[in-house]
C-alpha cells in the first residue's frame, strides 16, 4: 500500500472488544458507533485481537475473510452473525515486508478469519462491511516486542490504515460470578487511565509489577497485551491519547483509547 495525497493519517485505537451478547447491551454499541463515525474514513483495518497468539507472527485470510465462532456456550444467534468485510492483500504484502525487513518473521495462515475479538467491535464500528481487514496474530505477550511490532507497522497509518489492538482493559472473569465492580477492575482501571494520560509508557509496560491489582486485573495479560502494539504504532502520538470509551460492563472495564 501507498500514501496518496489525499490520504489522511489514521489514529490507532485500542478498544476493549466485549462478548458477543455486546451487540445486545444498550449503551456499548452506540458507544462504539459514535467513535468510528468521529474518524477518517480507513483505506483498510489492521487487527490485532487478544484471541489470536500464534508465533511466527502470522497474517490471516487476505482474500475471503471467513468468522471464528471461537466462544461456546452461547444462544445460537450468536453464531449466525455475518460480517462479510473483504479482504486486504496490499495491506498484508506492506505488513510482511515491513517485518521480514527489520528481521521478524511472518507466515500466513489463509484460511484464519476473524474471531470475535476483531469482528464483533467491527460489526459495530463499521457495519457495511465494506472496508478491507486483515488480522495479524501476537507472537508473544511481551509488551516491549509488541511495542516494536507496532513501530514497525506505524508507517502504515500515514496510508491511511487504521490499526486496532483490540483486548479487555481488565480482563478476570471471575468478576463476572462476583457481580458489581470488583475493586481490583476499579483501581487498574484508575491507574491505567492516570498512566495513559501522562504518556507514562515505562509503567504501562511494566503493569504486572507497577499497577494495583495487576495479576487479579490480568491474571493472563492477553488482553492487556495490544495495547502495546497500539503504543507503539502510536509513538510519536503519545501525548494525544484519550480515553474515548470508560465505564464498565460486567465488572470488567471496558477503558478504550485513541492516539493521533
């Protein structure tokens, strides 16, 4: 992919995904709504959801974009959602050659689609569909080689590409058998946005030790982990970062921020 000169550079989001019963909640799809329609318009999305770890870093489907119904348990209308979006293979060749350069390896797996964590906000955010997507998978959890992910991939914004790391700002499910707010979810929820807010990246990447309640807010950080890849797409764009959706929903903190 290249800039044109028309092209607006695109902001990177991290956003907090929810369940699939999101589609049902009164307030969160309105919420998630409002923000896309307040963005540029993407030539193309570029995914990176808590639920796909796989290493080498792996790139999905680029031609038809298959679903992943990768949760159990759950009403059958569930399963029936379509999000028939198509798919991007300039954005993965850019991707692959932008990583393959600085050393990391890539490999594809064409016939991965999106799993929830990527379509469920997208249905969402942008219901036509129309707009190319490729999910890429996290390699590891490490916050500072996910964060150099994302440095790589930054240049991608000025082409008009929207990058989303798309995870849970606390993510413990046992707070969904407790009810309320459990105070860990509210105190890493507090910290995380006072640490956000002062573009302070050294505690962030170190959450696990520097944040109240990190191991009950993360007792797996998975969903924790895109951000880093957001951050570092966003480097550069630090200190515009601002919450744009707070609050909570079933206990977990549904915190979700945009740079640039």
């Amino acid at each position: 992919m290249n800039a044109t000169p028309d092209t607006e550079r695109m902001p990177a989001l991290y956003l907090s995904h929810g369940a699939p019963p999101l589609a049902d909640d009164p307030v969160w799809p309105g919420e998630l709504a409002a923000w896309s329609a307040g963005l540029p318009r993407p030539r193309a999305i570029l995914m990176v959801s808590a639920h796909w770890e796989e290493a080498p870093l792996a790139l999905g489907a680029t031609e038809s974009v298959p679903l992943v119904y990768d949760f159990w348990g759950f009403p059958e209308h569930y399963y029936q959602v379509r999000y028939d979006a198509p798919g991007a293979p300039a954005l993965a060749e850019s991707v692959r050659k932008m990583l393959r350069t600085a050393g990391m390896p890539v490999q594809d797996i064409p016939d991965r689609g999106l799993d929830h964590g990527a379509y469920v906000p997208l249905v969402e955010m942008f219901p036509g569909a129309d707009i190319p997507v490729l999910q890429i998978s996290m390699p590891t959890l490490d916050p500072r080689k996910l964060m150099e992910i994302g440095r790589r991939l930054a240049p991608l914004r000025d082409e008009g590409v929207l990058i989303v790391g798309s995870g849970f700002f606390t993510h413990n499910l046992a707070a969904l058998r407790q009810g309320g707010i459990p105070g860990w979810s509210a105190e890493f929820d507090d910290w995380g946005q006072r640490a956000l807010a002062a573009a302070d990246v050294d505690a962030l990447l170190d959450f696990e030790h520097k944040s109240p309640a990190g191991k009950l807010a993360h007792p797996r950080t998975e969903h924790f982990a895109p951000l880093f890849v957001t951050l570092g797409a966003s480097e550069g764009d630090l200190s515009t970062g601002r919450s744009v959706i707070d609050g909570f929903w079933m206990g977990l903190a549904k915190r979700s921020v945009q740079f640039g």
